[in-house]
C-alpha cells in the first residue's frame, strides 16, 4: 500500500518510476504486434493520451499530492474487486494489441476522419476524468472508504454517481478507432460490463461504510448514464 503522506520528492519518485516502467510496455503492446515504428495512428494517439497526462501529474504533484498517492495505489482489498480486475487485463490488453495486428495485417480501413473524431473523444473523456479528479480528491484507483472521506455531491457527481466511468468508457471504447481498428472495438466494448461490476460491488462497499452515500444514491439516480442506468 503506497503511503498517502509521502513528502513531494518522494512522490515524484515513485510516478517517475511508474512512467519508466509504464510507458514502454505501453510502446511494446502497441508497436510489437504491428511490427513497424511506421504507425502513425499510435503516434498520435500516445501524444494526445501522455501529454496531457504529464502535465496533470505536475499539476496534481504540485498542488494535491496526497491526491495523486492515493491514486498510485493499485492493490485491491475487496475480494470481488481483485477478481473484477483480473478480468478487465484480457480486454484492455486485446483492445490495444489487437489495432498493431490489424495495422500489420491490413484488416481495416478506417477513414482519417473517423480516426481524428475518436482522438477527439479520447480527448474529452481524458477531460471529464480531470474533471473528476479535480472536484473529488478521495477518486483512489482501488476500492476504498478512508478517514475523514466524504459523499462528493457537486460538479459531475450531480448528474451521475460515477462520472469517472464514463469519461474512461469513452477514452476506453474510442482507443481502437483511434489506433486505426475496428476489429479492436470488440474487446474494448466487453469494458463496459466489467466496469458495470465494478460500480455494482463498488456501490455495496460505499453504502456500507460512507456515512450519507444511501442519501445520496436516493438524490442522484443514476450511476452511469442519465435516464438509463
């Protein structure tokens, strides 16, 4: 377990080393399957995806890094939530290994104007993340209720109980376009269901132990999508 109170150098320190290990294993799924450096879809989509992702760490950093440590956190404690992410590695993995197959292959042939529309929805869903992040500092990436956490009412939390799932559906669900694929769409779709468990059980942890979220669920409706679910 990462300690949130960890001093400024430290922190740095430990997404730098996330980052070391991070990225080329990104840049081994992506560009080993297609076999050549010569992807220009994965070049762009890296650049709009690590970017911006470097700079809300400075900024996270900088401004909340007890945030940002709670967000390096990666072990689960709930049982159904170590088995839900398990089950998430074979989709993720298959949606982004799968576009430097089609890519090596020649499966698909999506127009350059479907692919910059998915770059701008990868986008916008990398944005509605911040947002969340910005608006709850209690956003940790496992499944837990910590002293002194609070029921988050306001900005995207009043229109759906989990907005950070929607915006990752979107980057999620966009990614193979993007990347020049449409065969790849079919294992990024099966994120969905997964991430639907997830909020289920997550749902279950937090009635049971955040004072005021039952309210809340009472106020706020829906979990996901407004007027669906």
């Amino acid at each position: 377990m990462v300690n949130t109170q960890i001093s400024q150098s430290e922190l740095i320190k430990l997404v730098g080393s996330r980052l070391i290990i991070g990225i080329p294993v990104l840049l081994l799924i992506i560009f080993l399957p297609a076999g050549t450096f010569a992807y220009w879809e994965a070049w762009v989509y890296l650049a709009i995806l690590l970017i911006p992702m470097l700079i809300v760490m400075i900024y996270f950093i900088k401004k909340t890094p007890e945030f940002l440590a709670r967000r390096m956190q990666l072990k689960e404690k709930e049982d159904e939530q170590k088995i839900i992410v398990k089950l998430a590695l074979i989709p993720f993995l298959l949606a982004f290994i799968l576009p430097g197959i089609d890519k090596r292959l020649g499966w698909s042939n999506v127009p350059i104007l479907i692919i910059v529309v998915a770059e701008i929805l990868v986008c916008i869903g990398y944005i509605f993340v911040v947002l969340v992040f910005k608006e709850n500092q209690f956003a940790s990436r496992i499944i837990e209720v910590v002293k002194g956490q609070k029921v988050i009412q306001s900005g995207p939390y009043r229109i759906v109980r989990h907005p950070m799932y929607l915006g990752t559906i979107l980057m999620y669900v966009s990614s193979p376009l993007a990347l020049g694929s449409y065969w790849a769409i079919i294992p990024a779709i099966f994120i969905i269901p997964i991430l639907v468990a997830r909020i289920i059980n997550e749902e279950k942890v937090l009635t049971k132990k955040l004072e005021g979220y039952s309210a809340y669920k009472q106020k706020t409706r829906y979990r996901l999508i407004p007027g669906i679910w």
